[in-house]
C-alpha cells in the first residue's frame, strides 16, 4: 500500500514534467522525420551529386544534345506532359517532374536548346545571348542546390571579379563590390556629404535580405491559401517586402538623396530587369542588389549553353526528350475546353501530339494571344486589361569578336553600367525612345551594358584559342524595327541592315570611350535587333525579359494572377512571366510549376533536403564539403603549385 501511494505521489509531482520535456522531444521527433522522409522521398536527393565530369568541348558531341531536330519518330509515347519552349523555366519544370518519372516531351522552336539560355558561334567566336551573370551560386544556397540537383552536380560556377559591376555616370567610375558593407564604405567615400542617404539605403537593403520568402507564399502554396493570407493581411505580417514593393523606386530615392549621381548610383542595375526606373519598384531594386551583393556575381564555367547541356539528360532519363526545330502553332482544346495537345509545324504539314498535361514557357503574351482559340484564351482572364500585364522594353544587342586573349587585352570579368551624358536616367532614356527611327540612327545612345563573357570563363581561350568577346546592351524602341518583323532573318533588306549597323556603330563607340585600347582589334561585329529577339526565343514585341517589370507587376494581387496554374484545365505556365525574369527567376518559376503539377510543394522538398544535407555536414567529421566549381579551382590551384616545384626543382639542379 505505501508502494502504491508513493507511486502515485511521484506520478502526480512529475505529470508536469511529461507535458513540459515529453511532448516537446515527441513533437521534434515527428517533425525531424517529417524532415527526413520529405528530404529523401522527393525530386532531390545526395544520389544525384555525383563528381563533376570533364567540360565536354566537342562541338559535335554537344549538338547529340542540344540540338535533336524534330521528327514524329523521336516522339515518345505515353507522354505525361509537352512543354512548350526550352528555357531555363521548361527545362527546370521537366526535369523536376522527370525526378517523379514522369515522361516529358520539350518542343524548342529555335534550332537548339536553352531559350535565351543558348550560345551561337561565328567565325571562330563563341557569343552568349542571354546569361551575363548568377547571383548567389554558393554551396548551401536553395538556388545553387536547385541547379545542383537537376544537372547531377555537373553545372560548376566561375566567380567574377570581387567588383563584378562598375557604375560610370558622367566618365566616373563606381566599382561594386561584395559584401554590401564595402560597398557602403567605398560611397561613403565617394560621396562624403551623404553619409545619411547612404547608410539608410543599407538600412533597408538589409531589411529585406532574406524576405524574397513573400514571392514564394504566393507562388508555391495552393492558391486559396495564398488568397486567405492576402485577404486577411496575413502576408503583411508576415513580411515588410511589399510595403517597399508597392514604393516607386525614384520616390524612394528622391526622398533620402537629391544628389542625383549617388540616386543614379543606387538604382544603376535597372536594366537587370529591364523597366525604367520611374516605372520600377523600390522593392525589386533591393532584391536584386541583394541578390549580387551577398556573395558578388557568377558565370557557367564553359559558357551559358552549359546550363541545358546538363538539364537535357535528366529530363531524358524518364524516358523524356528535348526537341528543337519543333515550333508549336497551337495549343490542342477539346469540346470542354481543356488542353490536350500541342500542334506542331513540321514543313508544310502539322503533327499533333497529345498530353494529359500542357505547360507554355512561351510567356502570357504569346500563349494567350497567338496559340489558344480565342474562345478558349478568353476564358483565362489574361486577355482582360490589366495593370500588370503590358510587354517589356525591347533592346538591341552588339555582338562584337576582338583578335587577343583576355590577358592580352585586359579584360575584366565584370560587367560596365554606363551613363555617358546624365545623371538623369529615365530624362536621357525617355528623350531616346521618343525619337523617330532615322534620328535614333544619328543619335548617341543615353546607356549602355557590356560584357565580356570570354574573360568570365577559364575555359574559353581553350575553346578558342587568341580571341575575346564583348556583349554591349542597350534599350530600344520596337517601332523603330516593327516593319521588318514579318520579313526572313537574313534577309530583310538594304535599309534594315544600315539601321541596325548604324545604331551598333554607336554602342560600339560607348565602348571605346570604356576600354579605348580596344579600338583597332575588332574582328567581328553582329548585331541582334528586337526582331532578331522575336525570330530566335520566340517573343512578340522583341522584349527583354517577356511582360515589363514594373512596379503594378509585383503588386499582390498580380503575383496572384500570374501564377502557374490557369483557368483552363490542364494549361500550365512557367518562366519568367510567372516569377521573375533571369536565370533565378525562370528557375523559381520551374519549381513552381513543377509543383502545381504534382499538387506537392516542391519548394518544402528543396528546404528539407538542404536542411538534412547541411546537418550531415556540420556532423561529418572529414573536411568541408565545396561546390564542384571550388573544387575544380582547388585542382587548379594544386596543379600549379605542383608544377612550381617541379620548375624549382628543375632551377635547382640546374644551379647545382
């Protein structure tokens, strides 16, 4: 009897005990191997990184991938899902369902792989058309290990100078560099008298670091779960990011400076998502310098077409294929509205292919507007009005080939935001577009973006030997080119190329007044109109980045509206219209998609494999994990080192 009394006394003095440690460890238990099944049970897994293969540099052997034509033959049967465009957002959609195997069939118009993600050769030079540079490509980051995953550890990254973008406004140069703190220090020291403006710039520029998690509430979780959270003003709660994302950017800077040179400054990588400033969101500014500042910027090392070269084979490996030469005329409906299929122009004929699943990487503008009934497109909401749904700014490319090595010519690995004339961007920018075509001919260029791909890749004077390129960007009117759109590429006439050649003279002479030692050394010089850009990726009005990024775009209720599942079943979308644009942006979009389809958030998947990846590493007891791209460094590096004893011990003997 005293036994059992004194069980009971100890049993009544613990209880507490048990609600307070007991149900606490069961809780964390459950939630750890939630964690855990999630982490191994899904598209992403440790199995998938291998060891990095060597750079395949055959040409002929990277066209058996990229550049599959079209036949009915090569089709694949029992298709889960077409996609339509090969972009990094169709690609990244495919092969995260191919990890779910999934058969996915990938239909590129163009004549290989990568939408704006391609590389094209001339005359010996190897050009990138889209991909200047990468933030945030850094081991335990959710977009590096996104890319990681899909390209089974094969993609490696190149790291730009520590001042991978240099700001010129009125012949001063303004390096940028990482981290954000030695920024802030080196305009502090640039601009002395505005110590105030600056550091709360910063201020805010840390503030939302982190806080891009409010585009991913609305894009990833079921839309009613998004639609509660805005309606209720949960997601305000949740996050500060929209209240800078609905400010005007000019605003906002004109409130903290009215040293116009510092607001030219802050706000100089605009054209990363090409609005105008005036039209841009203070918001998305800090995003973005966020994005680059954290750890500086990043390049493919063997060039931009790196990136599908190795998101092929996984879409592939569920029985998938990557079609190009394959443009799709229409979007197949049946009676109740649904999409089935996708007709493809092959000569004079048409293939029709059928999917229970269709998704458009070939942006709103072009899908709803050319390749849907218009009865069916109609019913989609996309056709009505909108704010936030309006094309982009269009932009003419020089593709220019110099004779040297990027040591030769010294080359930085860095990009150039140059404003020759005015601190007054948007005035110098508004003046230029509003001008007829014959005086855009004769006129100097208000900005200019250049770039050097060949000096950001270690690997390209291997690939082609003695020879360097630049990219030089500008923003442009399409009206100024809109008569030609519907004439052959390459043969548009006498007056198209004299227009084009006259306005790539002037991004040409920018580019003398940057680096005038290169004047002399040209050896080639193609030049890419918007109409080049609606013929090669497939646009409508030779837009930058498909729908303007300007500040009604990321207002709530558009994030909303442009997400990947539509009105009309079995119609997804994914890309840059669905998130935003660049290589992040389109992979985002991807992962989004990808989980719609699946109705399963592949984002918590990606979150839980890294946390459980990240805990086994801090547990290893062998040395730190790097990236492939810091190993092969690390193997360069030993290379040399190794070959400088030899060289000393060679000297040595020699002595002797």
């Amino acid at each position: 009897m005293a036994v059992e009394v004194l069980l009971s006394f100890f049993a009544d003095a613990f209880r507490p005990l048990y609600l307070v440690f007991i149900v606490p460890t069961v809780v964390t238990l459950a939630v750890a191997f939630w964690i855990y099944y999630r982490a191994t049970h899904g598209a992403f897994h440790s199995k998938y990184r291998l060891e990095p293969r060597p750079l395949v540099k055959d040409q002929r052997e990277r066209d058996k991938v990229l550049k599959q034509g079209f036949a009915s033959r090569k089709i694949p049967t029992d298709l889960d899902a077409i996609v339509v465009g090969s972009g990094i957002g169709g690609l990244c959609t495919a092969g995260c369902l191919a990890r779910f195997g999934k058969k996915v069939l990938v239909l590129e118009q163009h004549d290989q792989a990568g939408g704006c993600c391609h590389t094209f050769e001339e005359k010996g030079y190897e050009f990138d058309v889209g991909v200047h540079y990468v933030g945030e490509m850094v081991r335990w980051n959710l977009n590096y290990n996104l890319l990681d995953q899909l390209t089974n550890g094969q993609l490696q990254w190149e790291k730009l100078d520590e001042d991978y973008d240099s700001v010129v406004v009125e012949s001063e140069r303004i390096p940028v560099y990482t981290p954000p703190d030695r920024w802030r220090c080196h305009l502090l020291e640039t601009f002395p008298k505005e110590k105030a403006a600056i550091n709360e710039f910063f201020r805010l520029l840390n503030l939302l670091a982190g806080q891009s998690y409010g585009f991913a509430l609305i894009k990833y979780t079921p839309r009613y779960v998004a639609e509660f959270l805005i309606r209720w003003g949960i997601i305000r709660w949740l996050t500060s990011l929209f209240h800078y994302i609905e400010m005007p950017l000019v605003d906002a800077l004109k409130r903290m400076t009215s040293d116009e040179k510092l607001r030219a400054t802050l706000m100089y990588n605009f054209g990363d998502y090409g609005a105008s400033p005036r039209d841009s969101s203070f918001g998305m500014q800090l995003l973005l310098l966020q994005h680059f500042l954290s750890d500086g910027g990043y390049y493919p090392r063997g060039g931009a077409s790196e990136l599908a070269f190795h998101l092929i084979p996984t879409v592939e490996s569920a029985g998938g294929r990557v079609l190009v030469r394959a443009p799709v005329s229409q979007i197949l409906t049946n009676e109740q509205g649904h999409a089935t299929g996708v007709r493809v122009k092959k000569g004079e004929d048409y293939v029709d292919i059928h999917a229970p699943i269709i998704i458009s990487n070939a942006g709103v503008t072009v899908t709803f507007e050319r390749l849907l009934p218009r009865e069916i497109a109609e019913k989609s909401g996309y056709l009505t009005p909108h704010p936030a749904i309006r094309p982009g700014h269009a932009c003419l490319q020089a593709f220019a080939g110099f004779t040297g090595t990027k040591e030769e010519l010294n080359l930085p690995a860095q990009n150039t935001w140059y404003f020759p004339d005015s601190s007054d961007i948007d005035g110098e920018l508004e003046k230029y577009l509003k001008l007829s075509q014959d005086e855009a001919a004769e006129s100097p260029i208000p900005l200019l973006f250049l770039s050097f791909p060949s000096a950001k890749d270690s690997t390209y004077n291997e690939r082609h030997p003695g020879k360097s390129t630049a990219t030089l960007i500008t923003l442009c009117n399409y009206e100024w080119f809109a008569q030609w759109d519907a004439e052959r590429v390459k043969n548009r006439g006498d007056d198209y190329d004299t227009i084009k050649m006259a306005m790539g003279q002037h991004l040409l002479r920018r580019l003398y007044e940057l680096y005038p030692h290169l004047e002399g050394k040209l050896d080639f010089l193609e030049v890419g109109s918007p109409v080049s850009q609606n013929y090669y990726v497939g646009y409508s009005r030779g837009e930058i980045y498909m729908l303007d990024h300007h500040l009604e775009r990321f207002k709530m209720d558009a994030c909303l509206m442009l997400r990947p599942e539509t009105k009309i079943p079995g119609l997804y979308m994914t890309g840059q219209d669905v998130f935003t644009c660049g290589v992040v942006g389109a992979l985002n979009a991807g992962l989004a998609t990808a989980s719609a389809v699946l109705d399963r958030c592949l984002f918590l998947d990606l979150t839980c494999h890294l946390a459980c990846a990240r805990l086994a590493h801090c547990f290893s007891s062998g040395p730190a994990e790097k990236c492939p791209g810091e190993k092969a460094e690390k193997k360069e590096e030993e290379e040399e080192e190794e070959e400088e004893v030899v060289a000393n011990g060679v000297a040595k003997k020699k002595e002797e």
